[in-house]
C-alpha cells in the first residue's frame, strides 16, 4: 500500500529536518503539516511562532497545512479527545502514517504510539537516534538550515539565547550541559531557511519577553 505521510510540525529545526530526510526517503508520499496551536493567542503552542509565520513555512514547502486549535489552558484530557477527532479525520481523508521529529526521548515516543494504536495512522519517526544529536546538529547547520530560538529555559540555557541563530557560532556557545538540539527542552526554534523550504523565510526578531518560566522571542516577518 503506498504511504500518505502527514507531518507534525512545530515549525522548528527538527520538523524542517524530518521533512528534508522523507522526502529523501519517501519522494512525493508527504502530503500535508500538522500543527497544533493556542487558540487563545493563535501561536503555536511551546514555540508561540505567530499564525502568519506557520503559514509561511507551510508555503515555502508547498504543502497543504492542517491545523488543530487547542482550548487555553487545556486539559490531558481535552487534548486527547481533540486530538484522536482530528486522527479519524486524516485516516478518513487517506492518510496511512503520521511522523515525528522526536530525537531520543522513550517517554515521548511511546506516548505516541500507544496513542496511535489501533487509529488507522502508524506513527513513524525518521530522525529517532540515527545519529549523537551533536553531529545531527552539525550536519543540520552544513545542510544550510538556519532557525531563530523563539522561547528558551532559563534555568537550563541563559536567556541572552533567545532570539539568536541556529548556526555554527550557537553550536559553539552551547555549555557542554545542554543538548545541542534542545531535545531536553531547553530551547524551541522557528526555521526559516534551509534544502526543505522553497525560498527562505524572512523574519526579524521583536520584543524578548517573560512569560510563564520561560523566555520567548517574538519573530515577525521582515
């Protein structure tokens, strides 16, 4: 049977990324993003990436863009019942898989897949620990994908970081106790340049701002 491939999409490196290696993997067989948003603020959650943003990307792959609002704040619960509707409905439009930019988290993976279980949608996960994600970092940066952190931890990074490249210079200034993809979460990303995107994604950086423990940076377009 041949795949019909949805993506989730955070809009950050590693999502970029697991889109560059399907297509390598799987020519033509992606057919759509998924991306879950705050539907109080209309950003995507975690990253607070601004709905316009989101969409750019899903332009620059030329791929249509499904996206799930989730109530603020929401429960386990909610997010559960919301999510496995939205499921029934790609299994009911064809789709076979759904992939994951997941990188060595067991926890998270297995969530997913006992989620998954039984749904008409096989989870796939084409970037899990194929490589030290310090050389997956690297070869990302070499491949000519660029990101700006939009929201950082600071009790795990310093929050001078948020705002900043994902390039070569940041992979540098990394303190040794941080993952280099920000796997732990110490740091979510917005991608806007790199071979997955059709044209590069012009954004500038606004205000750095506190919010709920963490330090975000809110992109606009340029």
């Amino acid at each position: 049977m041949s795949k019909k491939i949805l993506l989730s999409w955070s809009t950050g490196k590693d999502s970029a990324w697991m889109l560059h290696r399907l297509r390598q993997q799987h020519p033509g067989a992606i057919a759509g993003l998924l991306t879950t948003t705050n539907e109080a603020f209309d950003r995507v959650a975690m990253h607070a990436v601004r709905r316009e943003l989101l969409q750019a990307q899903a332009d620059a792959t030329a791929l249509p863009l499904h996206v799930v609002p989730l109530p603020w704040p929401c429960s386990n619960e909610q997010y559960e019942a919301i999510m496995k509707t939205a499921v029934d409905g790609f299994v009911k439009d064809g789709f076979t898989h759904v992939a994951f930019g997941d990188l060595f988290l067991e926890d998270v993976r297995r969530y997913r897949e006992e989620r998954l279980a039984g749904s008409g949608l096989e989870p796939l996960f084409p970037i899990w620990k194929t490589q030290s994600t310090a050389a997956l970092a690297q070869e990302m940066v070499a491949a000519g994908l660029r990101a700006t952190l939009t929201c950082v931890n600071p009790k795990q990074l310093d929050r001078a970081f948020a705002g900043r490249t994902f390039d070569a210079d940041l992979l540098r200034d990394l303190p040794v106790t941080v993952d280099p993809c920000g796997e732990n979460g110490e740091f979510h990303s917005f991608a806007h340049t790199g071979p997955m995107f059709n044209h590069p994604i012009a954004v500038r950086v606004d205000q750095i701002v506190d919010r709920d423990g963490f330090v975000f940076a809110d992109l606009l377009p340029a």
